[in-house]
C-alpha cells in the first residue's frame, strides 16, 4: 500500500511538476522575443536620434556657409574688377571679424569672365599684403 501511495504522490509531483516546466519554456521565449523587440525598438530610436542630429548639423552648416558666402560677396556686380577687389577685401575682412566662425574661410577668391573662360582671382587679406 505504502508503495501504491509513493507512486501516487510520484505521479501527482510530475503532473504538477510538467505543466512548470512547459511554462518556463513558453515564459523563456516570450522573454527572448521581448528582448528582441526592445533591442530593436531602441536601435531604431538611437537611428532617428542620430539622423535628427545630423540633418540638424548639416542645416546649420549650410546655413552659416550662405550666410557668410553673402556677407563676403560684393554688393554690386557691375564694377569693374579692380573696384570689386577692395570691396570683397573689406567685407571679407568685416566679417572675419564679426563672425562665429572666422576660421570658416581662409582666403577668398573671384571668378572674372574673360571670353568663355573664366580667370579666378585670388583676393588676400588686407594683413597679407
């Protein structure tokens, strides 16, 4: 009888005992899937951050070459080139001076037509000449 009942109990601890063990396995992969969806949610937020970040940049970098392009580039185009030199000078060199980014530009030049070519002319610095 005694051997009846361990067989019993036996049998009732591996009936209990197997649905656990089933549902370890199925909480085991609903936790990896999980995982696995998390980890992609957040490499996709850090992708759109960085995208962000980066059409930010390059918008501000546009920005401040055209700004400082039209703070440099002559008032009025129908001087001669030797009039436009000076003018060019002066207002490369007011900018450089008033600028966030004086470093932006090293040297500026202009593009003079010359038939159907065009001949680039190197403006210095008023401290280089």
């Amino acid at each position: 009888m005694s051997s009846d009942k361990g067989q019993r109990r036996t049998l009732f601890s591996w009936i209990y005992a197997a649905p656990l063990f089933v549902l370890c396995g199925i909480l085991g992969v609903l936790q990896y899937r999980m995982i696995g969806e998390v980890r992609d949610a957040a490499r996709d937020r850090l992708h759109g951050s960085l995208q962000a970040s980066l059409n930010r940049i390059s918008v501000e970098v546009d920005t401040d070459i055209a700004v400082a392009a039209n703070a440099i580039a002559p008032v009025v185009s129908s001087e001669s080139v030797a009039e436009l030199d000076p003018q060019v000078r002066d207002h490369f060199e007011q900018w450089k001076q008033s600028s966030r980014h004086p470093q932006l530009f090293r040297r500026v030049a202009l593009a003079v037509p010359r038939g159907d070519q065009l001949e680039l002319r190197s403006i210095e610095p008023a401290a280089e000449q």
